[in-house]
C-alpha cells in the first residue's frame, strides 16, 4: 500500500534563514541510514517537506526501524501518493485508503485537507467538506469529530497528492553534525553509552575512547565496549573508538600514589589522553555517562577534581538522572543487554575499597607529584600504541 514515506521535522522548522543547512543534514543521514535496508530509496526536499521514495520492492518494517533512528525525525507518515487525476479520482482513492486501513468502521476522523497547488479547483475547506461526505457516504458507521478524531485523514494537493492518517513518531532531536562533535569517555557500563545517544540527539557527532586494561581486562570486555559503540553508532552515525592501554599508567599511579585516591588520579589522566585525542578529532567537549553521587568518583567534589585538568568543556548529561531513569533509556535505546554482561573494565579492577569521597585538590596535585618520574612518558606511549576502530 505505501511507497513513499513524509518525514516530519520540529526544531528544524523555526531556524530561520539556516533552515536549509538542518534540512541538508537530515537528508543526508536519512540517505546514510536507508544504505542498510533492503530496498532502494530516493529522498528529496520539496517546498519543506522531506520525502522518502521506495523504488521497487523494499522491506516496510526495517525501513520504518531504521528511520526511527535519524535524530531530526519527529514523525513518520506512510503516505499514499497520487498524480492528480481530477476530484472525482482523488474521493475513490480517499475512500479505499480509508477502508484499506481501518477494518474498523465505527471510528470517529476528520479530514485535515491543504491545497498548496492554487491551480486545484476546490479549496482546503471545501475538499474537507466534499472528502469527509465521501467518505461517510460510503461508511455510514463512521462520524465526524473535528475537535477529538480517533483518525485524522490528511490530504495534500501539491504537484502530486498526497494521503496519510499515521504518524509514527521519530526519536526528536537535531539532525547530526549540525551541533559540532564532541569526545565519549565509553566505558562497558549503562551510563555512559547512554550519555553519547542523548548528546548526539543534540545533533553532535561523537568518537569515543575506552580505557583497556590488559590483562587485567580480558578481550572479550574490549569486545564489549567495540559492540556498545556499535550500538550508540545506530542512532549517532560511524563513530571511531580509540582503545588506549591503560594498563602502565594504572600500575604506576597504583604504586607511588595512596590506595584512598586511586580512582580520581587515574580519572583525572583518563580525562588528559581523552582530550588529546578530542584535540587531534577537531572536538569541541568530551562526554561523560556521570550522575551525581552515584559513586564516590561522581560526588561534587570528585568531579570538580576531575574537571580542573580539562580545558575542553565536559558535558555530562545524565548528570542529575538517578540509575532507573538511566536504566529506561539504556533499555530503549538497545544498549542495556549488552551493558549488564559481565566483563569488567579498568575502573571496576582498579577501585580502592575505601575510595576517598570528598577529595581536596591540593592534596591530589601533591599526590600526583610522586608520578612526575614516568608518567608523561606512560602517556605518550599509550597515545601511541592506541587502536582505532572504525565502528559503524
């Protein structure tokens, strides 16, 4: 029945003069996404509506799963899509589209008609008037509800016309790369992949970088990591993930500094090779999955600790989310399964038993003194030997 799809935008629609740059952007990840499904598809803009054509045989329910990925998107319409054969054609097509789509005939619609082609010689209220008398002429069951319809039937008179009733909503947000690109701290955990969706529903292209450990950490948890980069990669776009071995720094920051601070100090290097290579991607923040006093690294004052060797903003979005709500948006974004498998990563082998809560700034600058030895070298190294896999 539907070849061709409406694709509805919100925030996109009140940009002014840059409208077309969002729009640009949304059709060119619409096209990015549809690579992926079995089909072959033409997306167009015209007069500000965004269309998806299937030319030939293509897979409905995948091509509606993989639209509901596209940030930008607010609504999905299956639209029936018609050349203007005169009103007499157009009220036949209305009343098998309706009969096609509701078995149900006891539904209460009301036809929502626009004339954006001047030439057709009926207006917007006068098709309303003459659509919804066909279609209750042919389903007497049916009634009119202009305030609180069950259906709304939406019929557009443009070059073409076009018919749709359903929307099928869209995840929101701003299309990507339209906001910058910024660095993820990924973790094997819930919180942080959570954190790159909601920063790229923003429109901002993420990489990422993960912390491995070996052999502390297997490759199977490193395999973890790669599928969680995967998954976010659905809905943000490719992403490149660099694996930094972390392993020297964690031992040497493990001898020379006490046990009680292990977990800031190493926090605070993890944030200093993140935003190199946030400096070498061209990216404008880093992202981190941490939520206030859910662990002894994410009170107020360890993140304080942690921010002052960042020059980059951190942007933390999950930051006042308690772990269900985390939790709600791991599980719909696909990530939670994955998440919850049990192959630990560098944070969890290294913590202290008693990690400090409250740490004092002086006091880990003057612990870190005793790592002024080695530790530029260790980071050099592991900027060096770190892997870059390209994760789409």
């Amino acid at each position: 029945m539907f070849k061709a799809f409406l694709i509805k935008y919100a925030e996109i629609g009140i940009k002014g003069k840059n409208r077309y740059l969002f729009e640009d952007a949304l059709v060119a990840r619409i096209r990015q996404v549809l690579r992926e499904v079995e089909g072959t598809f033409n997306v167009t803009k015209e007069q500000g509506r965004i269309y998806v054509f299937a030319e030939g045989a293509f897979d409905y329910e995948e091509t509606v799963e993989a639209l509901k990925r596209v940030f930008g998107i607010f609504g999905i319409c299956p639209v029936v899509v018609l050349e203007d054969n005169g009103y007499e054609e157009l009220a036949k097509e209305v009343v098998s589209y309706m009969d096609r789509m509701y078995p149900d005939k006891k539904k209460s619609f009301k036809v929502n008609a626009r004339r954006a082609k001047k030439s057709y010689p009926l207006n917007s209220m006068e098709l309303n008037c003459e659509l919804g008398g066909a279609v209750l002429d042919a389903f007497p069951s049916m009634r009119v509800d202009v305030h609180h319809p069950e259906i709304m039937l939406n019929v557009e008179i443009r070059s073409k016309i076009y018919i749709y009733s359903e929307i099928i909503p869209g995840p929101g947000g701003m299309p990507i790369g339209t906001n910058g690109k910024a660095m993820l701290l990924l973790s094997g955990g819930i919180d942080s992949p959570v954190a790159g969706y909601m920063i790229s529903k923003r429109g901002v292209k993420i990489d990422a970088v993960y912390f491995h450990a070996p052999p502390y950490t297997s490759e199977r948890a490193k395999q973890k990591v790669v599928d969680l980069a995967r998954l976010v990669a659905r809905y943000s776009g490719p992403i490149q993930l660099h694996v930094v071995n972390f392993t020297d720094i964690q031992l040497y920051i493990y001898e020379k500094c006490p046990h009680d601070e292990l977990t800031i100090i190493m926090r605070r290097y993890m944030m200093k090779i993140a935003e190199h290579f946030a400096g070498e991607n061209g990216c404008l923040g880093l992202i981190t999955g941490e939520s206030i006093g859910q662990v002894a690294s994410q009170t107020m004052q360890s993140l304080a600790a942690t921010n002052e060797v960042c020059t980059l903003p951190v942007y933390r979005p999950v930051i006042g989310f308690d772990k269900q709500e985390i939790v709600d948006v791991s599980l719909k974004i696909g990530t939670y399964e994955t998440s919850i498998l049990p192959y630990e990563d560098c944070c969890t082998i290294f913590v202290a038993k008693h990690p400090v809560t409250k740490p004092n700034l002086n006091i880990i600058k003057r612990s870190e003194k005793n790592l002024e030895e080695k530790i530029e070298a260790l980071m050099e190294e592991a900027i060096r030997t770190t892997e870059v896999i390209s994760v789409e």
